[in-house]
C-alpha cells in the first residue's frame, strides 16, 4: 500500500503546549514536518515553539494562537482536556473548514477511583468534534500512545499501534502515515467514526493498567 505524500503538509497541534500535543510535535518535526503550536496565548505557544526547535533540531516549528494555527495547517491535530474540546473547537470552525482534524482527545473523568469513561450526547469526544465542524474532515486517532515516551528523546521506538477511525478515506489514510513517521508506531485503520467511543474508552483502562505496573503501556493488533 503506498504510503501518502506527506511533503508539503504542515501540522498545526492546537494543545501544543500539553504533554501530548507537545510529545506528537516533537515526533513530527524531527521528522522533518513543518509544526505550529496552538495556544489561547500565542506568547506562550511562541515559547514553546522555540523550546521544541532547539530539542528537535528543527527550523520549520513556529508557534500561533489557536486560529493562526488552524489556519495554518493542513492537518491539525486537536490535543487538549476533554472539559475544554467544545470552548476550543467552536469559534475555529471556519479556519478548520476543510482541513484534516485528529481528535486525540479522550472523554473521560476522574475520581478517588480512577478514571472512567462519560457518557458524551454526541457519542464521543470526535463525534462532538465532526458536529461542531461540519465542514472538516474529522478523524479520531492518537489516544493510547503515552505522552511521557513521545516527549523523551532517548526513546528511539515506540512499541505501539495507533488505531485511526474516520468516515474519509483519503484523510485516515494520511493520519496513518502521520503515526508511522514515529519510529516502532504502525497506523491502523480502526472503523467508522461513530465507533470512536470505545477507544477513547479504552484509555481509562490503560492508565489503570499504568499505575498498577507503573508503565507506558500501550496497545498492539496481532495478526497484521
């Protein structure tokens, strides 16, 4: 299967300044992809931006408030607390038209018992994300690779697979090859959309699996 030109494509990552919007940034611009941070203050996604060149080695990493980045980009991966997805999303829809969104965020609360999964109206956090952006092509993606590996420099594979889901071909297709630009990553196609709730879900099973055998577990698909 041949893989999608990723040459000319820029990432815009709106979250860039948390651990896994910062930890996937850092993966991309060492391979060599133009980056911009997202940040409600463009001052501190500036910082950011240049703390990420100077340990990445990269020159093509810039840093915008949040509507500079979603216009910059080709493909924008949205990577911040799910008590914040719909107050970020909304007001960028019309930057985000017709973009590539990678909705990594994982609907879930937490309590003296851990984390467990909420019940979302739209069904999951990306199915939230596709009614609040009508006019992008929404992908889900990026929810079980642990941040604190994607972030370390001296982590050179990351024993994982990163299961996409999305209704577009085209766009799964290129969040695949986005995954496989992390070295040891495969990028798997995971379904439809609407079956996204599982596998945010799943992350609160993950990070149970974590804290007990303090971890950076992720997942894996046999048989491929």
């Amino acid at each position: 299967m041949s893989q999608p030109d990723l040459s000319s494509l820029t990432v815009g990552v709106l979250g860039g300044t948390g651990p896994q919007g910062r930890g996937l940034a850092y993966r991309w611009s060492v391979a060599g992809l133009p980056v911009v941070l997202g940040s409600r203050d463009a001052g501190r996604a500036g910082k950011a931006a240049d703390e990420l060149a100077e340990r990445s080695g990269s020159d093509r990493v810039r840093g915008a408030d949040n509507a500079g980045c979603a216009a910059a980009a080709g493909a924008v991966l949205v990577a911040v607390p799910f008590d914040g997805h719909a107050a970020l999303l909304e007001p960028l829809r019309n930057p985000l038209a017709g973009k590539i969104v990678i909705d990594c965020v994982n609907a879930l609360g937490f309590d003296s018992r851990g984390p467990y999964a909420l019940q979302v109206p739209e069904g999951s956090a990306a199915q939230q994300a596709e009614s609040l952006l009508p006019e992008s092509r929404v992908t889900a993606a990026f929810h079980h690779v642990s941040a604190v590996l994607l972030d370390d420099p001296a982590v050179t594979s990351v024993d994982a697979d990163v299961l996409v889901l999305g209704d577009d071909r085209e766009a799964t297709d290129l969040v695949r090859a986005l995954a496989e630009l992390v070295p040891g990553v495969r990028g798997i196609y995971g379904g439809r959309l609407r079956n996204a709730a599982q596998v945010e879900s799943l992350t609160a099973n993950l990070i149970a699996v974590n804290r007990r055998y303090k971890g950076h577990a992720g997942i894996r698909i046999t048989g491929l």
